[in-house]
C-alpha cells in the first residue's frame, strides 16, 4: 500500500452536533471513553499500510493539532511522508467569509503533485468503521476505474444515515448517480465517502474547480464528475457508523458496549491507535457497582455505573447512580445525585441529590463551562 497516498477532509457538517463541536472539529469529538472519531480513519490507513497522510480542516484547527500533533501515536512521526496538516491561510479580506475546503486543497495541490504515491484515497473522518483498503486497491485497478467509491449495502430504513449520500448503480456496480438518504427506502447504498484515484486525476478535478469558480467544496466536484468518468462502487460488509448528528453519537457510544461490535471495530483488520495518556488503573471502592461499561484509566468508582462510557479521571461518588450515559474526562458525579441518559462534556461538576435525565432517542447534553 506504499502506493496511496492518505488524505482526511475535515469538512463535515456539524449543524446537528452544535453542542459537541462548540470548541473542536467532529474528527476530534471523544468517543468510546478513549478514543478521537478520527483515529478510526487514520488506524484503518495506517493499518493498509499507508504512511503518506494529509489532513485538511477549514476551521478550529488547533484542536486537530492539539491532539494529532506529528502522528507519533499512529507511528506516523517520520522523516519522509508521514503526516501532514493544511488549514486556510489568513487573510485581511473577506475573513468572516467561509469559502470552502477548496480553498484548502488548492494548498495541497504542490504537496499532493510531489508525493511518491500514484493514488491517493480521499476520506471523511466521521464514518466509525474497521476496514482494510488493500481490497479497494485490487479492485480499483482490475476494473479500470477512474474513481471508485466504498459504500455499504443497508435494507433497513434506519435514521442513522439521514442525509448520508446514497449511491444508484447500473449493473456491475458503475456509479449512475448519487443522491441523499431521507429515511424512506428500505434498500439503499451507503456512500462512505471514501474515494480512491490517481493522483493525477485529482489534482486535475482541484484545478477545474478553481478555474471554474463554481463550487467551495471538493465533494461537489467530485459528485459533478459521474457520467464523465468510470466511477464504480466497492462494497463493504462491516461494522459502520455515521457521527453527523448528537442521536448518533450517543447511540454509536452505546453499540460500543456489544461486545461483537467490539471485537470487530477494535480488532478486526487491525488495532484502532489512539493518544497515549499515563493514568493510574481505575479504582473501585467497596461498595461500587459497575456492569456492561467502559471505564477508562484514572476514573474513582464509588458508586454504581451502568450501560455507560466514562473517559478519563471521572469520579462517581458514593451513592451516586449512572445509567445510560456519556461521561467525558474530570467529570465528577457527587454523593446521592443520579443522572440517566446524559452526555456530559469534561469538567462538568453535578452537587449532591441532583436527577438528571434524558430519553433513549434524545439524549440530553450538558456542555462544558455552562
């Protein structure tokens, strides 16, 4: 796989996840207790054996350099190729504007041209799956294609992908058009936003759409080329989840705890890298309880956890009761309080004989400094 070259486009909507990307980027949002939304992307490059990745964000970029920094957890801190960041560059004029990941890539133009890489794989980072590309790779060559797209093959009308792209093919799995999911149809192709092609092509489809002024996002360009170029479709069968919306991260959260899910997602074509952070092992007083949760290095237990995730140094005092929820780091649950189908964000303090409760489909949030 010394053959592709990675690029992660951070340029997700996060409209219906205001809450959690108040002060970061999706691709940084803590999730499963220890993990990034964005290590699963990076674990699956890296774990195909690609060592040449980009990411490119259009805003709070300092939350992906905060946590990224070189790639070191990923082992991607080398001499040559490695990893990369490229943000917008600073300008007197119009700076409130919002133009666009283009304006990116029209960056990474030089740096994509110079890689020793022929292909270059183009991903999102919300997409929450354990997938190897060497098979995408194999496929994409023996077909011929100029693009070809991974998707997934879904006959249940779940919300979990409204306004996810769905892909309409003619026979032999060649992309005829793509369009949005609305929650309707029972049978339906997933796009997981995963595209691999020549390097070449690509900067080719950056440059038309400079020249042309007519878009401000690279996806645009992308789904403006079908019927213009062979793109085809590469099936995946896995474990996938999308984090574009809060119901969505709380009920991904939530699988997490199905230990079949675990062993696929966390195991299955290779480890999920994440930051190293040195805590003490979690302690568990006498009278703590705890069943079916991830409890992560650092936290106290005093008193009963449930169905939940608990990242980093929380605290759970005596008598307290958690149930159903999403706890991020410094979180501290005081004596007698009992909270229900929650996402706490970090440094969240709840005072002694608080309830606190949500619903199943509509978890509450609580976010930090509120």
């Amino acid at each position: 796989m010394s053959e592709i070259m990675g690029i992660i486009s951070l340029s997700e909507s996060s409209e219906k996840l205001k809450d959690l990307t108040y002060s970061r980027t999706i691709a940084t949002i803590p999730i499963g207790g220890r993990y990034r939304v964005i290590d699963f992307i990076l674990s699956n490059m890296v774990n195909s054996g690609i060592i040449n990745i980009s990411i490119s964000t259009e805003e709070k970029a300092r939350a992906i350099y905060n946590y990224v920094g070189c790639g070191r957890y990923w082992d991607l801190d080398r001499k040559k190729d490695g990893l990369n960041i490229f943000n917008p560059e600073a300008s007197s004029v119009d700076v409130a504007q919002k133009k666009g990941d283009i304006e990116v890539f029209k960056l990474m133009i030089n740096h994509i041209s110079r890689s020793s890489q022929e292909y270059v794989l183009l991903s999102r980072s919300y997409m929450i799956c354990n997938v190897d590309y060497k098979g995408m790779l194999e496929k994409h060559k023996e077909s011929g294609a100029d693009v070809t797209i991974m998707f997934k093959r879904m006959n249940n009308n779940s919300e979990r992908f409204i306004d996810c792209d769905t892909i309409n093919f003619s026979d032999g799995l060649e992309v005829m058009s793509i369009g949005k999911y609305l929650g309707k149809k029972k049978d339906y192709n997933i796009s997981m936003e995963m595209y691999l092609m020549k390097k070449d092509l690509l900067v080719e489809i950056i440059e038309e759409a400079i020249h042309l002024g007519d878009v401000k996002y690279l996806k645009e360009t992308m789904l403006n080329q079908v019927g213009r170029l062979k793109i085809f479709g590469y099936p995946f069968e896995g474990y996938l989840a999308c984090i574009n919306s809060l119901e969505n991260y709380y009920k991904t959260n939530m699988e997490f705890l199905n230990r079949d899910i675990q062993d696929e997602l966390f195991n299955g074509n290779g480890l999920i890298y994440t930051m190293v952070k040195d805590s003490p092992p979690a302690f568990y007083g006498d009278d703590s309880y705890t069943s079916n949760s991830f409890i992560s290095s650092g936290c106290v237990i005093e008193g009963v956890v449930e169905n939940s995730i608990l990242s980093r140094n929380v605290h759970v005092k005596k008598g307290a009761i958690v149930r159903n929820c999403i706890l991020m780091r410094d979180v501290v649950i005081n004596k007698t309080s009992s909270i229900n189908h929650m996402i706490l964000e970090k440094d969240i303090v709840v005072s002694e004989r608080k309830t606190l409760s949500g619903d199943e489909n509509h978890p509450y949030i609580v976010r930090n400094n509120i």
